[in-house]
C-alpha cells in the first residue's frame, strides 16, 4: 500500500459553543448522497441539480481551470483543488462544490486522479469545504475466490477486492465471506468519511492472517492478551477470540458479536500512514469509532452514530451500574504514549483506555463545533501538511480551549448518550 500519500510520510451541536471553527469561504455542496454505491434515482437527482450550478458556470474560466464533462454530457470550466477516492472539490464561478465521481465522465475522474497520483502532498479534501457526512456506505465487491487450499501445509487462502486472507485452519466459504465483508466495508465507509483520509487505488491488497491457536499467533507478533493486531505490514487475527475454534463436534464459529475487532484492525491497516504521526488516542480511538458504527451485512450505517457509540461503550456492562462508565480524563489520555498503551493492552486493563479514546474522538467527529468534523479534518489536513500534532491540536482542535475543557465537554456528551461517566 502506498504510504506516501500525504506530506510528511517519511517517516452534531454541542450549545453554546465554546469555540467556533474559523468561518470558511462560500463553499456549494449539492444536495446528493456522496457514496457511489447509491441507487440511479439518487445519482440523476444528484446530477440534475449539478446541473444547475454548470449553466451557472458556462462561461466562467479560473486560473488552472478546464473543461469537464457531467453525466448528463453538459461541459463547464472548474479549477480541480482536491479530491479524494470518491469525490472531488471544483472551483466553479469563485465558488468550491463537491462533486462525486458518480456525476462526472470517465474521463474526467481518469484526470481527477491522475492529477491525485501526481500531486501527492496536495488535499484529498478541502477544510474549508467539506463533503456531507454520507448517510451509509456499503461493500462494492463481496465475491470472495479460494487461492490455496493445502490441508497438510495447513494453508488456506482467500482473496475478494482488496484483501487476502490467508488461514491455518479450513474454514467455510462463509465464514471468509462474513470476514471479507467486514474488511471491504469498512474501507468503504473509510474512503466516504469527509476527513481525507485515504485517496484509494491500492496497488496491492491488503494482508490478513488468521490464526487457531494463540502460539502461531504470538510467532507472528501478536501481542499477549490481544484478539487482533496490525503489525504494520499485515493484519494478525486470532480465531477463539472470535468465537471460531474446531471441536470434537466439528467447528464453533460463534463470531457475530466479536466482529468490532475485526472492524477496528482493519481500521488500522487501511490507514496505516497515518500511523506513524497521530498521537496514540486518535490512532486508536478512530479505530474505535468505526468498529462502533452500526453494521450489517456488509453495509454501515452512518445516520445515527450517537446510538451506536453508547451501545458499544457498554458492550461488557452488566449488572446495576451497566451504565456507568470509567473514562481517563483528556489531560492524561492525550498524552498517553504507544508504548504505555500497549503495556496496558499487555496488562489486560485498557478497557478504559479504548472507551475513553472512543469517546474523544466521537466528540471530534460529531459534536465538536458544528459537529461536521470540520476542527479534526482541517487538523488531519494540518498534519498531513507537516504541521507538529501539538501545534495543530492546539490550533484546530482545541481553539482556545485547554485540555481540561474537554474533559466537560465529554462529561456533557456522555449526558446526550445517556452514560453516567468518572473521570479519573
């Protein structure tokens, strides 16, 4: 996977507001859904609407710009300012709009991400115009085809889209197909979120291995005490953890209710650039975040985040207190290292940590501000830029605000979820 993506590689309403996102020029979003996998009802309304603002633009010509082609076969003249796997941001008649690739020519998205591959410091999105948050985003391709099946070398593998699962033990055609599902969902849903986080068009697909017992497992890398790890080249799963394991009585594959680990490895895998310049909170409580999303089936849900935030929150809660939630207060878990993270993974007693990420970055994603991600995308954007994360935490993020403020804020948040929360 390309790891040079952005610069630097080398390595929804909170009231009142305690600070507002600096206010951002004109910025056209039309009405449409921003996923490609919408229905063509969606996608025409979409492109009628699109062309509105062309005739609008006929006879505008920018700086840079040139002519591109909507579906409906109707030129204008835009300047390209960013684009990311599933959109691009156009500069029409002195105004940005968002654009998906649905809408426009072959040719003309062939151009948008040649012009991505060439200019790889540039935005994949624009803070000061972001997409819509989309309302869902579903798998594109769920066929899965067996590769390898050697039960005396005791190597199964499998591959669909963009990943190849390879396995020690044999499993049924439906079981991977679950697995692939999950893995290419959630790089969709990744590509959709309006945060610029990945351009697509891998060149290689994404490796996982699964293993049945946790010796081969720990061989690997995987660390002690862990259901799945990501060691910056591939994706570790250990098989029991999920419930998958053989018995006298052939296999046990209870795993519906184990799938947020596969959902937030892959997580890690997909955005695995970033890795090496998000402070460990993000890097985790991003992760986090995605295996809360609703899912089924291979489709996400994103209408209704805050449901499935308090749900996962309390997935271990029983008994009387099943709502109250232990959280590490901001000061002390944004400074929180890798290594001290993993010494508590190692220790058995992250929990805290995980929830406490997760609701963080909920915050930032959709609460904060106006609860459009604009403070954590123009952020990303500052540090894919190069921006130290401090410098941009304390420019974007917290605008003013100290971390102790936050910790309020999330106290108010747990509130609007209906957790009762200690901050330690």
């Amino acid at each position: 996977m390309r790891e040079d993506f952005f610069m630097g590689a080398n390595e929804a309403r909170p009231k009142p507001e305690i600070a507002a996102v600096a206010r951002r020029r004109s910025c056209k979003i039309p009405t449409l859904n921003t996923h490609r996998m919408r229905s063509e009802f969606c996608l025409m309304s979409a492109m009628l609407r699109f062309a509105a603002l062309v005739m609008f633009a006929a006879t505008c010509v920018a700086q840079e710009s040139r002519t591109w082609t909507a579906r409906t076969g109707r030129s204008f003249d835009a300047r390209l300012v960013a684009c990311d796997a599933v959109r691009a941001t156009l500069e029409v008649a002195g105004r940005k709009t968002i654009v998906p690739f649905a809408a426009l020519s072959a040719a003309d998205v062939e151009f948008a991400r040649g012009w991505r591959r060439e200019r790889l410091g540039t935005a994949l999105i624009d803070p000061e115009c972001l997409p819509p948050w989309p309302g869902q985003a579903v798998a594109e391709v769920a066929s899965v085809q067996a590769v390898e099946s050697d039960a005396v070398a005791r190597s199964f593998i499998w591959e669909s889209a963009h990943f190849r699962i390879t396995s020690d033990l044999q499993l049924p055609l439906g079981i991977v197909r679950d697995f692939a599902l999950v893995f290419e969902a959630t790089r969709e849903v990744i590509l959709a979120t309006p945060l610029g986080l990945h351009p697509g068009g891998e060149r290689a697909k994404y490796r996982v291995q699964l293993f049945s017992n946790p010796v081969d497992y720990g061989q690997a890398g995987g660390p002690t005490a862990s259901g799945g790890y990501f060691n910056g080249r591939e994706m570790l799963i250990l098989l029991p953890n999920l419930g998958i394991k053989p018995g006298t009585n052939g296999l046990t594959a209870a795993y519906a209710k184990s799938l947020f680990v596969l959902k937030h490895e892959v997580t890690h895998q997909i955005l695995r650039p970033w890795g090496w310049v998000l402070p460990t909170w993000l890097d985790e409580g991003f992760s986090e975040c995605v295996a809360s999303w609703p899912y089924t089936q291979g489709r996400y849900s994103l209408e209704n985040l805050n449901a499935g935030m308090h749900d996962y929150l309390l997935k271990w809660r029983r008994g009387p207190d099943n709502r109250t939630l232990r959280i590490i207060g901001p000061p002390t878990l944004m400074n929180l290292t890798g290594d001290e993270w993993r010494t508590q993974v190692a220790a058995q007693t992250a929990y805290d940590h995980y929830n406490s990420a997760a609701l963080l970055t909920h915050y930032f994603l959709r609460h904060d501000g106006r609860g459009d991600s604009a403070g954590l995308a123009t952020y990303l954007d500052a540090i894919r830029r190069g921006t130290p994360p401090i410098e941009a935490e304390e420019k974007h993020l917290l605008r003013g605000r100290t971390r102790t403020d936050l910790t309020a804020e999330l106290r108010k948040l747990a509130r609007r979820l209906a957790i009762d929360v200690t901050v330690e």
